[in-house]
C-alpha cells in the first residue's frame, strides 16, 4: 500500500474527482476547491501517478501525452480485483477524457489528446459497452489548461456547431432533423398537452 | 446518453421547486457535471429576477422566448447570447441559467398554435429547442423548472421534455390531491414517453422543532409509538399531523407511483428507493430570500445535495460516480498500491 501525506491524501480525495468526473478544464476547479493553484494540483497528481509506476519504469518511459506505451501490462488494473468496477466507464464519461487512452479487454481501441476523436469513436460502439479509459499525464509538464485556451475551446463548441443551411419549410435554424436520442423521436403523435390528447380542440382541463 | 433531461415541477407553486433546482444545479456543477438550468416558466418567469449578487448583469436580459421566437424568424445569434452566468458567489462548476426571457407571455400565446399540429415542424420547437443546447453546451444536464398546474408549457415540461421528472409536492390537501391528480394524467397521457423516470421531493416539511411547538413528537418517534402498541395506528393520523400527512402522501402519490412503476425503471435501474422519494425541510433562510446563503451544513442544503446525488446516480456517468470518498479513495489507493 502506498503511503500518502497530508497534502497527497487531499489532492487524491480532490483530484479522484477530477480523474473520475471532469473534463480536463476542471483540474483548474479542483485546485480551487483545494485552495490550491492548479500547478500544485497537476504536480500532486503527478507524484501520485508517478508512484503508481515507480517500480516499474523511471520517469518519462511510460506515461507521454500521446501515450503509445500506457498499455503495458501493469499499468492496467484488474477490473475483478476493486469490487465496484469504478474505473470501467461509460462511453460517454470517456469522452470528457483530455488525454487518455482507451482500452478494452485490454486492447487499445483509441486514443487521443482533446476527448473529440474518442467521442468519435465511441458513437460508433454500442451504447452500453464499457472502456476502460486510462488517463495520462505528461511528465514534466501540465495538463493545465490556461483560462484563454478553455475560452477558446468553449468559444469553438458553439461555433462548430452545424448551421444548416437548406430545408424546408421552416426559416429557422432548425431545420435538419434532429439525432435519435435514444430511441425517443423529436417528433410524437400526440400533443404534449393536457386533457384529452386526441382531441383537436384540446386546451387543458382542469382536475 | 451524454445530457440527462430534468424537469422540476410542482402543481402549485410556493414549494421551492425553483430554489431545489437552482441549488441543485449548483451542487452538481460543484462537482464537476456540466449544468444548464432552463427557466421554463413562462407566466411566472422567476431566473431573470435574481439579484446581481448571483448573476451577471446583462445589457439584454435574453433567455427561452428569445430563443425560441427568434430561431422560428430565423435568428442565427450564438446560443450564447441567450444565457446568463452566474457569478462565482453562486457557483465556482460550470452552469449556464436561461432565463425566459424578454417575450415570455408572447411564446406562451403562441404554444396551442404550435402544437395545433403534430406533424408539423412547428410542432417540434421544443424538441429542437434542447437538442440545441445539448449539441451546443454539450452539457450533462439540462434542469428545466416548469409551469406549475396543467397549462400548456406544463404538458411540453413534463411530456415531451424530460428523461426524468422531479415532482415537488407541498403537504396539505391541495398539493397532495392535485399532484395526485397531475400524476394519474402523466402515466395515462400517450405523449409521454414510457421511459420517463420519476422523483419525488416533499417540499417543504415541517421541522422537529416546529413539531415542538405543537407539542408533536417526531415522526420517527410516532412510528416507533405505533410499533410499539403504545398508539393505534389508526388514531395517529389524527392526532400527528405531519404523520397524517405523510400517511395521504403514501397512500395517494406513493400508491400511484408504485403501481405505475415500467419501463422507466429499468431505463434508471440504479435509482434506490432513497432515490425517488426525498423530503426538503423548511428552512427560515428560504422565506427571506436568500436561500442560496445556505449553510451547506444546513439541513435543507443537505437535502438538497441528497438529490443532486440521485440525478448524478440516474446518469450514465452519475452510476460510476456516486461513490463517496472513502470508496473512492480506496480505489485510487489500490491502483497506486
């Protein structure tokens, strides 16, 4: 078992959130919460990680931004060995990943450095089918992201969005269909309206 | 699924349906989910009225009917011009408010329109509407805080909108017997979708303390009286008036919720019971105002993280979440062992 100090065994409780529940912009708010700048937390987390691999591979060897090597058979743990499966996450939670790589059965399935191309990947997978993402930190440098670059990420989300441009009849913005959401159609056969539903001079009756 | 849909909404208003959304938005955007929270209350707008201490100021105050009148006469404005942001004393997580904006009651006028027909494009505004904001913000939740009663926004709140609806219910007869009647017309309505999940919040409950006054024991204490033999379970209602409440709560709502129980449970299989029925305390702090002031040590707060926790839980991300530190620090140990 490891060892932890004080400052270690409270970066881990932040920073299991941050590893569990964020998008990379949120290293900046854990250290908020931890009162800390988010240096401080990107380096606590790097010693924790760091002590992970210790015995394994001196610095630099294992853990790169890109991450070719991350699968190597000790970094993965055990999914049957912690009881509660919590680091097998939904495909969706692995899209928040910055820097990751994907695994299943531990076989690489993607990687990627800002969370799009695995969300891209992973659309194409089974809704329920898990992956074991493996987050990774580069050595020697942060993941910390400054609040210009999570500005700009947050200014190009809503400008990528697709503006269709043709489409009848309605003159809007919205006017290509819309995607699934999980099986649920954007259009219903019946008006969303209480009363009787069926009828077409439905207005709402009261109790 | 990457956005969970949320729709607050209570028959009557007054029961801190919005105040249990907003704290809730910030309880989960404290924790790291993405959160928009959506005033969609369009005839008694109440996200625009906050006071500067918690948002932004905003030259325009644009939100819903901005959104909506302006994308059906072809306004292409980013979507977000149409929020406004907290300030850092609300929320330190990423949450965006909508508020309804600068038209509400004109957007209100034109629902039966809109929904004259349903095949119409027309008619999937709303639908339109979240899927902007999901495909836009990308958020793990959108809160929608509904129109009270049976109005027509009502119906598009808690029909066609929400994954999963939180139902604030008030404990005295007009609250209990209207909810009851709101619920036994969702579950028949054939606009909902048979998925929806459902959550209910008691709003707000009388404190020991004011149980005190009356010279009325806690509930639990009532309860153990009843097990006991020392009161007859029939009288109890009548004498423990919070108990007698919580008595029709069961009988009416609970009745009706559980026999209604489908496919929505298995859609959310990781809700517990604790999840779906939660009680919120009367908190003093709510009556003047300043509810976002919570102590979080206060019971209301906690009673309102307790539900956040079961949003957290009901999405795909949330089931993997929930754990609290200890088991997550457990993990974490193991995997650095």
């Amino acid at each position: 078992m490891v060892k932890l100090d004080k400052d270690e065994y409270e970066a881990l409780r932040v920073l299991s959130f941050v590893t569990f529940r964020r998008r990379p912009a949120s290293v900046d708010k854990a250290a908020a919460f931890a009162k800390g700048s988010p240096e401080n937390m990107a380096a606590l987390f790097q010693r924790l990680i760091a002590k992970r691999l210790a015995r394994k591979v001196d610095e630099g060897y294992l853990v790169t931004a890109r991450g070719e090597r991350a699968i190597e058979d000790n970094f993965v743990p055990d999914p049957t060995s912690i009881g509660a499966n919590r680091q097998w996450l939904d495909a969706n939670t692995a899209a928040w990943w910055g820097r990751f790589v994907a695994l299943r059965n531990n076989e690489l399935i993607a990687e990627g450095k800002d969370g799009r191309e695995l969300r891209a990947r992973l659309r194409s997978m089974e809704p329920h089918e898990r992956v074991l993402i493996v987050p990774l930190i580069e050595m020697g440098s942060t993941v910390v992201k400054s609040p210009e670059e999570l500005a700009k990420e947050s200014d190009a989300i809503g400008q990528s969005r697709p503006r269709p441009s043709d489409g009848p009849p309605f003159a809007s913005p919205w006017r290509k269909p819309l995607r699934a959401r999980h099986g649920r159609s954007p259009s219903s056969r019946y008006r969303p309206r209480f009363g009787d539903p069926h009828s077409p001079s439905t207005t709402g009756v009261q109790p | 699924m990457t956005t969970l849909r949320v729709t607050f909404y209570s028959y009557k208003g007054g029961v801190g349906r919005t105040i249990a959304l907003l704290n809730v938005a910030r309880i989960l955007a404290g924790h790291g989910f993405r959160v928009v929270a959506v005033d969609m209350d369009l005839e008694a707008p109440g996200f625009g009225l906050l006071s500067d201490k918690w948002v932004e100021r905003r030259e325009v105050n644009r939100g819903v009917s901005d959104l909506m009148l302006g994308r059906m006469a072809g306004d292409e404005r980013p979507l977000d011009e149409f929020f406004a942001r907290p300030t850092a004393a609300f929320t330190a997580g990423d949450l965006r408010l909508m508020t309804a904006g600068t038209r509400p009651e004109v957007l209100s006028a034109r629902i039966p329109e809109l929904l004259e027909d349903v095949e119409s494009e027309e008619a999937r505004v709303f639908q339109y509407f979240a899927a902007e904001i999901e495909e836009t913000v990308e958020p793990d939740f959108i809160l929608f805080d509904s129109r009270t009663g049976l109005a027509d926004i009502a119906g598009v709140c808690t029909l066609e909108l929400p994954d999963l609806l939180v139902v604030v219910c008030g404990l005295n007869d007009q609250n209990v017997k209207g909810t009851e009647g709101f619920l036994e017309r969702w579950f028949a309505h054939p606009a909902r979708y048979e998925d929806t999940g459902v959550i209910l919040c008691i709003s707000p409950v009388p404190r020991d303390v004011d149980l005190e006054r009356w010279g009325e024991p806690p509930v639990e204490q009532t309860v153990k009286e009843i097990a006991e033999g020392l009161l007859p379970r029939e009288r109890a209602p009548k004498s423990r008036r919070l108990f007698g409440r919580y008595v029709q709560v069961q009988e009416g709502l609970l009745v009706v919720l559980g026999d209604k129980r489908g496919s929505w449970q298995l859609r959310f299989p990781e809700l517990l019971g604790e999840d779906l029925v939660h009680a919120f305390h009367y908190d003093p702090l709510m009556a003047l105002g300043e509810p976002f002031e919570l102590s979080p040590e206060s019971l209301l707060y906690r009673e309102h993280r307790r539900l956040a926790r079961s949003l957290s839980r009901a999405h795909d991300a949330g089931r993997e979440l929930e754990a609290d530190d200890a088991v997550r620090l457990r993990f974490m140990e193991h995997v650095l062992a």
